[in-house]
C-alpha cells in the first residue's frame, strides 16, 4: 500500500467554544489534542497538524504545523489540500492523505485502515469517509493526492466551499462505524458542555500518553 499522510485539522475558529485553540483545551489532564495524536499516528506513515497563525502555540507536539495555502480560512477542505501539498513536498510516494478533527479525542483506532480497505478496487479518485449513528464524518476522510489541483481551483472558485458537495462529485465509500461502550466514536467536543461530557469519559476510559 502506498504511504498515507495524517493531517489533523485544527484550524477552525472554535466559535461555539468562545474562541481560540479548541484542541489545546484539557482534557483529562493534557491537551485533546494528546488524546488525538495518540490515537491518530500510529494509522499513518506521517502525521502534521494543520493550523494558522503561529506555530510555536503547538510546541506540545513534535509535529510539522502546515497552514492553509489559501487566504481567508475557506473551511476544512483548505487544510485537506494543505496536507496535501505538504505530502507532495516531503512525501512524494504517499497516494492519499487520512484527516481527523483535533476535537475528536475517542477517533476510532482502526479508522485509516477501514477506509483504505473500502477504496480497494475502486477509482484512482475514489474518497472514503466514516460514518456513525450521528450521521457521515467529512471532516475525517481519506483524499487521493491527486486531486489536490482540482480541490484548489474549487476552493479558489467557491465550488468546494461545501464538504460533502465536494466529495461528492467524486466515487464515494462511506465506511460505518459502531459506538464504543455507547460513546460515538467520532464525538467531538463543540461546546463547553460536550467538553465537560468528555472529561467525564477520558477519565474513567482514555489511557494516558505523552507527545
């Protein structure tokens, strides 16, 4: 199988949460964004984290920090084309890149490998993305490298504003995903009141690890 970068998003503006870095709130002790690393890099053969701004904020981990190529904050889809360009730079081998939320700390740890099991066989421009009881996971997904000049001129154009409008234009697998011990796996925290709920979960499930 040919090499699949890990970007993980976090570069929203956390507008429900009151601002700020959502991923470097904490969590049962550390940053979220610990507990989505930790379950996160072990399914890709590289992992950077993609934001704006500076850099040095991120200090925590040891991953590269890949800004948006394009101005103006156009949505998750600019840090998919990100990581991206950022394979193609340093790993030119790598066919897609894997993307996960960083406010999603219970990510399922076979997700990378589900997907790329649901692209066999299918187009070289195929894309797969999660799905649990609460309905798909664009943000999580799974993006051939290839398409990252046409993601660019649907980002620049208004086209691929729209995620799942987007992915759709393009043979989609849509992998399900059970609950774990009745939690979503792809939970994630929006609100202060989710942030509470999962304090509440990493604390009597989520084990602990260093990054």
């Amino acid at each position: 199988m040919s090499e699949i970068v890990g970007v993980i998003l976090a570069g929203g503006l956390s507008r429900r949460m009151g601002g700020g870095d959502k991923p470097l709130l904490a969590l049962g002790g550390r940053p979220m964004l610990a507990h989505v690393v930790e379950r996160f890099r072990p399914q890709v053969d590289a992992l950077v984290l993609n934001a704006n701004g500076d850099p040095s904020r991120f200090g925590v981990t040891d991953l590269p920090v890949v800004p948006d190529t394009l101005p103006g904050h156009p949505g998750p889809l600019a840090g998919v084309l990100a990581g991206m360009r950022w394979a193609e730079t340093h790993r030119p081998g790598a066919r897609w890149v894997a993307t996960a939320a960083g406010d999603t700390p219970f990510l399922p740890l076979d997700v990378v490998r589900c997907l790329a099991a649901a692209l066999e066989g299918r187009p070289e421009e195929a894309i797969a993305i999660p799905s649990s009881e609460s309905g798909t996971h664009q943000v999580f997904g799974l993006f051939p490298v290839s398409l990252a000049d046409e993601l660019e001129e649907g980002l620049l154009s208004g086209e691929a504003r729209k995620v799942m409008a987007w992915i759709e234009r393009h043979p989609t697998a849509v992998v399900p995903f059970a609950s774990e011990g009745g939690v979503d796996p792809f939970f994630n925290a929006n609100t202060p009141e989710d942030l509470s709920r999962a304090e509440a979960l990493a604390s009597s499930s989520s084990p602990k690890a260093t990054i």
